[in-house]
C-alpha cells in the first residue's frame, strides 16, 4: 500500500536524510529534492592541501541516543576529546575537568582560579541535577534561559564567565547564553556522560553515512523548490511534482518561507578559522578564552584527536569567533595577534588556510523553547522536520527526521 503513495522532501541535510531512511525501510516511494550539490546540509567537509575542513567547527557526542541508532560509530573510526577543557584565564592555561571522568586532574581542577571551591561543589552537583531522569528536577530550568539558571543556581559572576560563557556559547554559538536552560540541561548530561568525538575523515563522514543506503536516483541535487502545496511542489525551473505528502526538511528561515509563516528570528551564525602549523605533541582537548578579550571563543587541534584531519607532519587547528567579525582578512589578523599571545613565537610558522562564514548555523532556541513544542504536520499533505523542532544538534535533526517519517506514514497509512 505503501508504494503507491509518494512523498516529496526538500532539503537533503541530516533530517531530510533520516526522514528518507524511514520511508524507505517502510517501502514508500519518496524523492530528496536538495539545492545544492551534495546532501550534508550544515554537515560538510572540504579537502585542502591533505587537511580535512568541516564548515564550522562540530562534534558528535557518542552517547546521543538516535545517533548510535542511526549510524555505524565503528565503521566512522571516532575519535575522541579528553573531557574538560584547558581555560586561557589571567595569562595562563588552567585544565579544568570532570574528575569522575578523569581522575588525575582532580588536584588541577580544584586548585584552578577560575571559580571559588563553592562553585566546583556546585559543578559536581550538578550532574544529578541534569539527569533526565531526575524528572522532579525539569522545573528547576523551565522558563529560564541558561544564564538565568546559572546565577539562580549560584554559580559565581567569574566561573560563568570564564568557563560556562566560552564553553556553551561555542555550543550554542551565543555567548551571552540566552539559549534555553532546557537545552542546557540536555546537553551537559550529554557531555557529562559521552565523549566528543569527531569521524577520523571528517564531520561528513555522517551524511556520507546516511545516505549510503538510499538509492542514488531518488536524489535529485542542485534542484530549488521555489513553493510547496497539498498537491506537491513547485521547482525554481517552472516544473511541478506532484505528491501525496510533502516535507520540508529545511533550515528554519527557509522552512517559514516556503509554509507561508511569520519570519523568525535570524539563527545564530560562526565563524570558523583554520590554521596549519607544524606537528608538536599537542592535545586533544577543547582550548577556552577564559579571559574575554579577543576575538577567539574556543580552539581545538583535531589533528590531535583524530591524525585523518591533517597530513604528515602537520597540525591542524580550528578556532572558533562567534561576534560579528565584519572583513575576514581582518580578523584573521587579530586571532593571529591573539594566538601569539597564547603560544609564543611559535605562532609566526602557522598558515592561514581558510575561514568559513556560516550564518544560519543554529537556530535560536531561547528561554521559552521546549523540545517537541512544534506540530510535525503543518497542514494537510504538508509536514516539517528540522533541528529547529528539537534541542538543536546533530542528534535533534536525526530524531526529527524520523519522527516526521513515521506520522508521514500514519497518515498516508
């Protein structure tokens, strides 16, 4: 019965993907219809040079629930973080870490200047707070964005600022941490528990995951849909397909667009800046500025976690601007001028290789955002799915996508 029935979806990122996947096991009849000219979505690596360069600086928590269901984490060859971070605080690096995940770094933690012992009790407490099974809890963030939360929980001014501000404004990519304590919650029980890993080839590892077992001719790239109706869409080359459901399993802004709604607020952009330098014994573990000066939130050496992104000899560093950067030869300048500030005279034999400018890399997800508040349908025949409609990440989109494939199916059933 199934077969007979056909569902049109726009956009090829991973929601668009995953909705696909679930169609398809169920035998109904489907079509990807991506402007651009490879699936992905956010989710792409370039090759440059031997170096591998994901747009915008990503990783995939190992413990996200839809993502071990949805992909093959042994055939990705993930490589992991070491928990924490190392925090550029009053001229100097200080490691600060989850000692229950890394016991040798107790004593660095504690003795670290970035919060008082108060706050480093706070911290350890909090992860029965965040637990998602601790449902009593959930009120305790409701209606508070993550800044509101931190204060209200007693969190000092000097360890919101100089840890919780630069590590989840790099996650959120907001640095006066305005996004949902709902969110937040999910996602430092999600650190708190997992590993950050990258594939050892690069974040698109996951599309080209994904999309391995969906038949090549089902695809069709570098295709706009300009509007969508009940009966189908309408393409940017005057045709018409027409549809027995339609999803759109595109970015927000674009979503609003093509159903018609009011616009939203515009998403959260990144910059994302690539150096190469030579190979030195490096660690993998997330870089913060703690110190809030400069234009850099956060580095990161994945050569040193995963020795695929980089060629021999070479190491590879992404460094991560979240404010408006306005002329990139510019700002390279200053992250130069700042990393050298970090490391010495050993900046002067990095190389510039790229910066990518992402604009719609996150959505906004504020103080009143709860997950599953948004209706998959839209209206008859015509369906959403999207990291917007759950706690945005990589694990929201997968969930999306397949949730939005099984009411597809009940209704079409």
């Amino acid at each position: 019965m199934m077969k007979e029935k056909f569902v049109a979806i726009i956009g090829g990122g991973l929601s668009g993907l995953c909705c696909a996947r679930k169609l398809h096991a169920e035998g109904c009849s489907w079509k990807i219809f991506e402007a651009d000219s490879a699936v992905g979505g956010r989710v792409k690596t370039d090759e440059l040079d031997g170096f591998l360069l994901d747009r915008g600086f990503q990783v995939l928590l190992d413990n996200y629930v839809e993502c071990r269901e949805q992909l093959n984490y042994a055939d990705m060859d993930l490589r992991a973080f070491e928990p924490g971070a190392l925090v550029r605080y009053q001229g100097r690096f200080h490691e600060f870490s989850d000692p229950l995940r890394k016991p040798s770094s107790i004593f660095r933690t504690l003795f670290a200047p970035m919060g008082s012992w108060r706050d480093k009790i706070k911290l350890s407490r909090l992860r029965r707070l965040t637990d998602p099974r601790q449902e009593s809890s959930r009120t305790q963030f409701a209606g508070l964005t993550t800044r509101e939360f931190l204060i209200k929980y007693g969190f000092s001014k000097r360890l919101i600022e100089s840890f919780f501000q630069p590590f989840f404004g790099g996650v959120f990519l907001e640095s006066d941490l305005r996004t949902s304590a709902g969110k937040f919650r999910f996602l430092f029980h999600q650190f708190g528990t997992g590993n950050a890993t990258i594939p050892n080839l690069g974040m698109g590892e996951i599309p080209r995951q994904l999309v391995k077992p969906l038949p090549p001719e089902n695809i069709c790239l570098g295709v706009k849909v300009e509007s969508v109706s009940r009966q189908g869409v309408h393409l940017a080359n005057g045709d018409d397909v027409d549809a027995d459901a339609v999803v759109v399993a595109t970015d927000q802004t674009t979503a609003v667009r093509l159903l018609g709604e009011p616009e939203v607020d515009q998403p959260h952009g990144v910059w994302c800046v690539y150096f190469a330098a030579p190979r030195d014994e490096r660690r993998p573990i997330l870089v913060l500025n703690g110190e809030g000066t400069g234009p850099i939130n956060s580095l990161c050496w994945l050569s040193a976690a995963a020795d695929g992104y980089a060629p021999e000899g070479q190491d590879l560093a992404s460094v991560t601007v979240l404010q408006d950067a306005g002329d990139s030869g510019e700002m390279v300048e200053s992250c130069l001028t700042q990393l050298q500030d970090w490391y010495g005279d050993e900046v002067t034999q990095w190389r510039h290789l790229r910066t990518y400018h992402v604009p719609n890399a996150l959505p906004k997800q504020g103080s009143t955002f709860e997950t599953g508040s948004r209706n998959i349908q839209h209206s008859s025949g015509i369906f959403r799915c999207g990291d917007y409609m759950e706690y945005a990440s990589l694990n929201g989109a997968m969930v999306s996508g397949r949730e939005c494939a099984e009411e597809v199916l009940r209704q079409l059933g």
